[in-house]
C-alpha cells in the first residue's frame, strides 16, 4: 500500500516500482513482478538489477525467450568471465565469446559459474553441443569433474587448474549461456533424455550396494541442506524426518556433507540411519550412492538434479518462497520426469509438508 500511494504522488519512482515487483516476486506472482520490473526499467533503463531479476520472474512463467537474454544481467556470468580471464589471460582476449557460429571446425570452451545444481541442470545441453562442435573442452567445478568425465559425451573435461600453453579454442562461453545460444524458447528448454542423462559409475554403485546396501528395505536417501550462503529458508528441519523413520521396511540413508552434517548426530542413538554423506568426496560418488535408493528426498539442492539427471524418483521439498527453475505450476516437474514437488503452504511451515511426504510414502509402501 505505501508503495502504492508513493507512486500517486510520484508516478517515476523507480524505487517503488523496485520494491513491489520484488514482493511480487517474493510471492510467486511472477506475472504482476514482470510488469514492475519492466516499469522500473523505463525509468532507470540500464539498472542491471532489475534486468535480473525480470529475468528471474520471465523464467517462473516459462518465457525464456525474454528471460534468458535478461539472464546475460547475472553477476556470476562476469565473475565467471573473469576467473577465466586470471588463469587464461591471452587466450580469452584473443578468442570471442561464443554467439552461434558454426562449430564443425571449431573447439568451444564452456566453464562454470554458479552452482553445483546450475551445472547439473544445464549438463543436459552437452550432448547437443558435442554433436555440433569439432570439440567441447568444459571446466567445472573440481567436485562435478569426476562425474562428468565419465558422462563426457565426447568432451574434455578439466580439473580446476590447467595451463594456458595446454589449452587451444576458437570460442568460449559461460555455462548458463548456453541455451540462450542454442535459441532455445519456452518447453524446449527441458531437454529430456529417455534413461537419464548422467549415469554412476558402475564400480561405485557397487561399491555402496555391497557396503552399505545388502537389504530387502525400501531405501530412502535424505539431505536437508544445501548451499546457506543465498537462502536459508530451503533448509528443512532435521525433526521433521523422525516421523518417517519408523515407518515398516524402510532403510534411511544421510546423503548430507559439510554444513548441516553435525545435524546427523540428532539421530544417533535413536534411529538406524546410515551416514553416506561422510563417505563422498566429489559427484561420483554421490551418484553411485544414488543408483541404490529407490527415492530421494531432500530440500532444493544439488542433490535433485542429480537424482533428476539419472532418472531416480525424488521428492524435493521447497519453502514458500521458492526459485524460479520450478515455474508456477508444482503439479509437475518440467525439468524432471522423475522428480516430485512438495511445497511449504505457508512461511516456515515444514509441518504441512511433512505431513504430505508421511501420507504419500505410506502409499508407496502399501502398495
């Protein structure tokens, strides 16, 4: 309301228009935060703040013809640009970014930005660029480079640190630019791959199958949080999973690592569960551990596109407030066949959303 008579009084105030598109945002009404933005936009055009997050509310409603070219805005796109430009100097002054040119001839070079989900997520998009280009070289974080080298598609996946007199390209891109370049718009953006488009290893899925995994149970990966730094509201209480324990011939196993791991000590002494986040050192071995459940459930985090990445049933579990990637219809998955969407009702309240879990896993289970 106040922003509402702030503007009455000055139609240009930028600031407020700012302001109620970001609570419009933070509503799920992506639609009405559009219009603010683009507001904003005409009074103070070359605010790249408010370029993202337009982009942010066009991709909640699937528009990513307008959204992806606004997503060029994002920080992690230059700092990524930059990071490139401190190990790589004269080769990426020399080379021009990426922008649809025939690759036949040609080796693209694509390196991370953002997180570890961002990169899952968008992995689906190597196939088609390794079909189209002479080589891919990628350099992902050092945690995903295990996994993706043995989902390389063709490409040359490098570690974290490589020398420039090694490297040889004609193009390079950020990671999460990639489908804007490939033109993709609105549903052809969820590229489905039939079996799953990263797969474990077999070796370290039977190394966890012999381990930890010799059971007739139903068995039930968890994790409850992920990456703090940006929201907080995606971390679940650890409580809330008790009543699921004790539900009949169900086996829980942690797939949590670093932040929230002490949480683990809370089911100690009370219930059976079995830590394999402790184990993992990089993707691969998350995945190995993965190829034994028969259903993830976990908050949004990296470990869904995982699990969606390979085609295993996932529930993931969301707050209120919620990221754009999960669009404005929850009865589905768009980027995911296999991944399930249960959601906050209210502001904190994990409760309700338990409560769904518990009647929908006593479903499964009966059945």
């Amino acid at each position: 309301v106040t922003y509402h008579k702030s503007l009455e009084i000055n139609p240009n105030g930028y600031e407020s228009y700012f302001n109620l598109a970001y609570l419009a945002l933070n509503e799920n009404n992506p639609q009405l935060a559009v219009e603010c933005y683009q507001k904003a936009l005409e009074i103070k055009p070359d605010d790249w703040e408010s370029v993202y997050f337009l982009a942010l509310a066009y991709m909640q409603t699937k528009n990513y013809e307008k959204g992806l070219e606004c997503f060029e805005a994002r920080l992690c796109r230059q700092s990524a640009i930059v990071s490139q430009e401190k190990i790589y100097p004269n080769l990426m002054k020399e080379k021009p970014l990426w922008q649809g040119e025939d690759l036949t001839d040609k080796v693209l070079f694509t390196y991370y930005e953002a997180g570890f989900g961002d990169l899952l997520m968008f992995y689906r998009y190597i196939p088609i660029l390794t079909s189209m280009a002479k080589k891919v070289i990628i350099k992902p974080q050092k945690e995903l480079a295990p996994l993706f080298r043995e989902n390389s598609y063709g490409a040359e996946i490098l570690e974290i640190f490589d020398f420039e007199k090694e490297m040889d390209f004609d193009y390079h891109i950020p990671f999460l630019s990639i489908p804007l370049v490939l033109g993709y718009k609105g549903e052809e953006m969820f590229i489905h791959h039939d079996d799953g488009y990263l797969k474990a290893n077999p070796a370290k899925t039977n190394y966890y199958k012999e381990k930890f995994c010799e059971n007739n149970k139903f068995k039930i990966g968890i994790k409850w949080q992920g990456n703090t730094h940006y929201d907080k509201e995606r971390v679940l209480n650890v409580e809330d999973f008790f009543k699921l324990f004790d539900l009949p011939n169900t086996q829980f196993y942690s797939f949590q690592t670093l932040d929230g791991s002490e949480e683990f000590k809370k089911f100690e002494g009370k219930y059976d569960i079995i830590d394999l986040g402790s184990t993992f050192s990089n993707f691969s071995d998350t995945a190995g551990a993965i190829e034994n459940m028969d259903l993830i459930i976990s908050n949004d985090t990296s470990l869904v596109h995982l699990a969606g990445a390979m085609k295993k049933n996932c529930w993931v579990l969301l707050p209120y407030i919620y990221n754009w990637r999960w669009h404005t219809d929850l009865s589905c998955c768009d980027w995911y066949d296999s991944v399930k969407i249960f959601r906050q009702k209210d502001h904190g309240d994990w409760d309700s959303v338990f409560i769904e879990v518990e009647k929908e896993l006593k479903n499964i289970l009966l059945n």
